[in-house]
C-alpha cells in the first residue's frame, strides 16, 4: 500500500490523477502544508467503516478468485439411538 500526498491546488487540477493513486492507497490533501483530509476507495472506507454485507454480498467481493481455498471434506455419520 502506498500513501500519496497532494496538495488541494494539485487535487483540484488533476482529480482524476487522485482517484488513480486511491486505488493503490490513501491519498492526504494537504491545505496549507498540513493534512486536511485522505481520499480512499469506497470499498476500503466499507472496510474501515465496518460496514456489515450480507453473505450475497460477501461472495461477490473482487479478489475472491484469487484465493485458494481447498476445504478438508468431513464424513458426519449418524449415531446409533438407544431407547432403553
């Protein structure tokens, strides 16, 4: 992840130059040489935020292909049921 910064003069020129750099990481606007606010991905605000999905949701995130995921199989077996 990398962290850019831009000035509010530099943000207002080139938006779509900020929108790019989000993608890889926070942007900080700077006012005034000081930090005034952080431009990010709405997923990665979701993310921060806590946002709960639902489960359709949730399989439907980007990336999710890239995961491998082999789950061990599991053999349930019925118990015998003793009536006495």
């Amino acid at each position: 992840m990398s962290i850019t910064t831009l000035s509010s003069r530099e943000l207002n020129h080139d938006v779509s130059r900020a929108k790019k750099a989000a993608k890889s990481g926070p942007v900080i606007i700077t006012d005034r040489g000081r930090p005034s606010h952080v431009l990010m991905t709405y997923d990665e605000f979701e993310r921060l935020s806590g946002r709960r999905r639902n489960l359709v949701e949730a399989l439907a995130m980007s990336g999710l292909s890239a995961i491998d995921f082999e789950p061990r199989r599991v053999e349930v077996r019925p118990r015998e049921v003793d009536l006495f």
